[in-house]
C-alpha cells in the first residue's frame, strides 16, 4: 500500500475500533459493527486485491482482540477476510462509479456475509450459544440494517473529506 492509502485505512479502522468499544447495545447484545462499516469504506476508496487482503487481515485482527464471544477469535478473523474479499467482488460487479444505493446493498450484503461466515465458523470451531438460525434472525440482520445506514454516512462523510482534501491540495499548488 501507499502510504497515503495505509493512512487511510489505518484512521477508517482506528475509528470503526474506538466507535464500537464506546457504542453501547442497541437491542440487547446488537450493536452495529463499525469495524465492518469502516472496512467496506476503506475498500470502497482502495479496491485493489492486495489492499482488501491487508485491511481484510487487520480488521479481523482487531475484532478478535474485542470480540465479547466465547471461542471467537478464529471466526473474527476468517469473516472479515471474506466478508473483504466480498465486498471488492461487489465493488468490481458494481463498476467503478458508486451510488448510494450501491453503497447501501454493499454495507447490507457485505454484513449478512459476515454474519453467516461468522456464525457458521464459530459453529464449527467452538459452537453456537444458540441455534444459527435464531442468531443471524435477532443479531446478523438487525446489525445488517444498522451497518446500512452507518455505511451511508460513513461513505457521503469520506467523500466530503476527500473532496475538501483534493481542493486543498489544488489550491496549495
């Protein structure tokens, strides 16, 4: 990565981190996952193959050392390479100009596959609290609608930031 881009992604996951450690339960246990949000931003404004695998890596690495579930770390780490991985197949399928709606699916679906990877490999390394199904029902889809939004406001916030920094850096030369 370019140093710029490291930056990026490095501050993008440094606040999905701080946010979620600081964001109480919305209903119940269900928060909204800001790493997850910060990561498909990240990707969305780098994605290349070997970006995606590094921020795919550190994510997971960074949500199994927070992760509140038993046995979780592994299953932390595997889901968000994939659900990274994913999210640049949507990306690339999308083509190169994104849309709110674009950016909305992405969040939703980036978030339902990190939910199913989730839970279906922490069923088969450490097992499930409860049955898989009743889990994606009341935390992966409820978590999936609220990463939608936050990745909404995360992706028109990064724009603006990013526009205000390409105005600068013209108005400097």
């Amino acid at each position: 990565m370019k140093t710029r881009e490291l930056v990026l992604a490095g501050i993008l996951l440094a606040l999905g981190l701080t946010l979620h450690a600081v964001t109480p339960a919305l209903l119940g246990n269900v928060k909204p996952d800001f790493l997850l949000a910060t990561m498909f931003i990240a990707i969305l404004f780098q994605p290349y193959l070997k970006n995606t695998i590094v921020i795919g890596f550190v994510a997971g690495v960074m949500a199994a050392m927070t992760t509140g579930f038993p046995g979780g770390q592994l299953p932390s780490i595997f889901d968000k390479l994939i659900s990274a991985l994913f999210v640049l197949f949507l990306i690339k399928l999308f083509s190169a100009q994104m849309n709110l709606i674009k950016v909305s699916v992405l969040g939703f679906l980036g978030t339902i596959v990190s939910g199913i990877v989730f839970l279906g490999s922490a069923l088969l390394m450490v097992g499930l609290p409860a049955p898989f199904t009743a889990l994606f029902m009341v935390v992966v889809l409820p978590t999936a609608l609220a990463n939608t939004a936050l990745t909404l406001v995360l992706y028109k916030t990064a724009q603006l930031v990013m526009k205000g920094a390409k105005i600068r850096k013209v108005s400097l030369t």
